[in-house]
C-alpha cells in the first residue's frame, strides 16, 4: 500500500456508514447499502482527483460482509481490519462518536499503509461454511438448554411422562437435534464439492479427536490452510501459544499463553485434546510424561494443544493421512 496518496476510514454500522478522507480531511455519512456505497465513491471522487486511494474498515461480521463485497466486485482496493488492532492504535480517546471512529481508522491505515495488505473477500461456499458452523453452534447450546431445563423438571413432577410441559420440552430437543443434524449435513455437501476442502478435510480426518466440527473449523479460520504461514502462527491465533513475561532482573514469569485468542476454536481443540489422550497412545504417553514431570495437567493439555495443531498443519502440508509410529514398531 506504499504507493497510495489518500485513505478513507470508514465506520460500519447496521444502517449507516461513516467516512472520513485523511489528508482532504472531510466527513460524510451514508447509508450502509448498493446505493449508499455508490453515493460513497462518488464524494470521495471529489477529493481525490483521480489520485490513488485506498480504503479501510473494521470487521464487523455481516455488516461490513456487505461493504467488502461490494468492494471487490468494483475491483476497489481495501483493507479489512480487526477493530482491536485500532483500538490499541488510537491511544488514550475519551470520546466515541462515529465520525470520530472513521476518522482514528483513516488515521491507522494511513500511519500503517507500508505494512498493510489488500483484503479480498471469500468465496461463497467458504461463506456459507462459516453461516454453518456459527449455526450450528447456536443450535446446540440451545439444545443444550432445553436438556437441562427438561431434567430439571423431570426431578419436580411425579409424572414427568404426562406433563404437557415435558411433552412439548421432548418435540422442541427432537426437532433441534433433527436441525443440527441438517445443518452437518450441508457442511458435509458444501466440503465435498470443494476438491482442495475435501482433500484436507480426510486429511485432517486421520487424526485421533479430530471430527466433523473441528475439521470444518480449522478449515474455515485457517481460510482451507492459506491463511497462516505455520502451525505456530494459528497456535497464537488461537491462544494456545506460550509466551515469555519478564524484564529486566526482576521481573521473570514463566511463559504462558495470551488471553486475547479465539475462544471457540481454543475450546475445541481443548475438547479434542481430551478424546485424543483416550484414544491415541502417542498422545496419551505424552501427556503422562508431561504430568509425571511436574507440570499442572491443564498445562499439559495445551502442550496436547499445540501438538494437534502441529500435526494437523503436517499431514496437510504432506499430503497424507497421519500414521501412529508406535503400531508400526518392531
């Protein structure tokens, strides 16, 4: 982005977008749809006479979906960037106004624009996957709610059998369970019909604790395993890399893992984790080794972790299933 002489901020919300241009330093609002990106294009036109221009806005999930792929349909340069990264960028700032907002994000891009990459948008069936599993996901917690209300209710009714309450409890959990059940369908169907997304996914497969969820998840955040440079990198992602804490000669923690991370996929991973240890001896050993050495068992299952993320990122890498050595010792 080293060549560009302007950059416009823009603040998405659900019916409005801000735009702020940093060098002519002019503020106009739009609406956040076709018409008001077109209007949008139109008023910085008027600024920047034809100079190169780039623009940038904060993720924030369907609403700037909208923006982003307006953008790339008209082949207009723009970055899409994670709203904690300005935050952290702006300094101390009192005031929160959306003109304010558009202006602090063209104020970033304009002070990181050496650094900064195009955002390109995904494909649909890399979309959809996210929709899915994000559904899915709410699917089953609500589920999980109704199991638990139901149970509850069993234990307060002597004849849970002919309650009318429990009666309609039992229709509403088949009913999600039978939706939840579609819903893995479709993520099945939306992989196969992707050869590189179906390659990696029985890839991936091949590993102890690795199902149907957490396959499609390292998939879809790890953009089909284009996103991150090495298995370390979406370690950190993910919040399961350990880090040094220490300065000067007093101050000296051991390492451990940061808090910021995606939660959902750190949860995941730690729930295969726990599978892998029952079911693959390698991993099995390893966690006991690591216990047996002293350290607290939750560390030693993020070691577990970092293992799984590892080979996940060998066998797609490779191009082949993963193989327990141990079976095939002499």
């Amino acid at each position: 982005m080293k060549n560009y002489k302007e950059v416009v901020g823009i603040d998405v919300s659900k019916k409005t977008i801000d735009a702020f241009c940093y060098q002519a330093e002019v503020h106009k609002e739009f609406i956040n749809d076709v018409v008001g990106y077109k209007s949008l294009l139109k008023w910085v036109s008027k600024y920047t006479n034809e100079i190169d221009v780039f623009y940038c806005f904060e993720n924030t999930g369907y609403y700037s979906l909208k923006l982003a792929l307006y953008f790339a349909s008209q082949s207009i340069v723009y970055v899409e960037e994670s709203p904690l990264k300005i935050k952290r960028s702006s300094g101390i700032v009192k005031e929160k106004t959306d003109k304010l907002d558009a202006a602090l994000i063209a104020r970033y891009a304009w002070l990181y624009r050496e650094e900064l990459e195009p955002s390109t948008v995904k494909s649909m069936s890399h979309l959809e996957l996210g929709r899915l599993l994000a559904l899915r996901d709410q699917l089953v917690r609500n589920n999980a709610g109704l199991k638990g209300t139901l149970k509850e209710m069993k234990i307060l009714l002597s004849s849970p059998t002919t309650d009318s309450g429990c009666i309609s409890l039992k229709r509403s959990i088949d009913y999600l369970s039978k939706q939840v059940k579609s819903v893995e369908d479709r993520i099945k169907e939306i992989i196969s019909q992707d050869e590189s997304m179906q390659k990696n996914y029985e890839l991936l497969s091949s590993l102890k604790g690795v199902g149907l969820v957490v396959a499609s998840q390292l998939i879809y955040h790890t953009g089909n395993f284009t996103r991150f440079a090495s298995w370390r990198a979406f370690s950190s992602y993910c919040g399961t890399a350990p880090f040094e804490h220490r300065s000067g000669t007093s101050i000296y923690k051991r390492k451990q893992c940061h808090y910021l991370g995606d939660r959902k996929m750190k949860s995941l991973l730690s729930m295969a984790s726990v599978s892998a240890i029952q079911h693959d001896s390698e991993l099995r050993q390893y966690y006991k080794r690591k216990v047996a050495e002293g350290k607290d068992k939750m560390l030693a299952i993020n070691n577990v972790r970092n293992k799984l993320i590892a080979r996940a990122f060998a066998v797609v890498k490779r191009g082949t299933p993963y193989v327990v050595l141990q079976q095939h010792a002499a």
